[in-house]
C-alpha cells in the first residue's frame, strides 16, 4: 500500500501510515462505498475499520496499478460511521 497523503494526514488527523494501513486488515472492516461528492477526477472508495491499538479510523482510498493508495485518513465521526454525513 501507498500513501498519497502521507505527511497530509499524520499533521493533520495524527495517524500514521502503517496505522492507516492496519484497517485493511480489520476483519469487521466497514465499506461505504464510492466517493460521489465532491466528485473527485479518479474513483475513491472509502472504508470503517480499527488500527491494532482499537482506534475507529475512516480511510479514503482510491486504486492505481492493483496497489491501493491511501488518500486520507481520519479518527472515524459519527456520521462517517452512520453514513449520515452532509460534507
């Protein structure tokens, strides 16, 4: 895996990749879908799972060459989790 944001989401949200990356291996691992809003200009799913260490991460992704790129990734919200969200 490869994170396209990086630095973007560890300054910002305070996860790191390889935790980012931890929630692909989550067994109960939550998928919301596609990206629909603000349409972005290449196809972005996005998941809900747990690092190791039990923290609720939602991470944006997108797929380029069979490897999954991480776009974002953020301590999940409620509305991320009850896909409720507006923005």
């Amino acid at each position: 895996m490869v994170s396209g944001n990086e630095s973007k989401s560890q300054q910002k949200h305070g996860i790191t990749t390889s935790e980012a990356e931890e929630v692909f291996y989550d067994k109960d691992i939550l998928p919301l879908g596609i990206q629909v809003q603000p349409l972005p200009n290449e196809i972005r799913f996005g998941v809900i799972g747990k690092s190791a260490n039990d923290k609720i991460l939602f991470v944006s992704f997108t797929i380029r060459d069979l490897k999954i790129i991480i776009i974002s990734t953020r301590k999940a919200s409620k509305c991320r989790i009850s896909s409720k969200c507006t923005t």
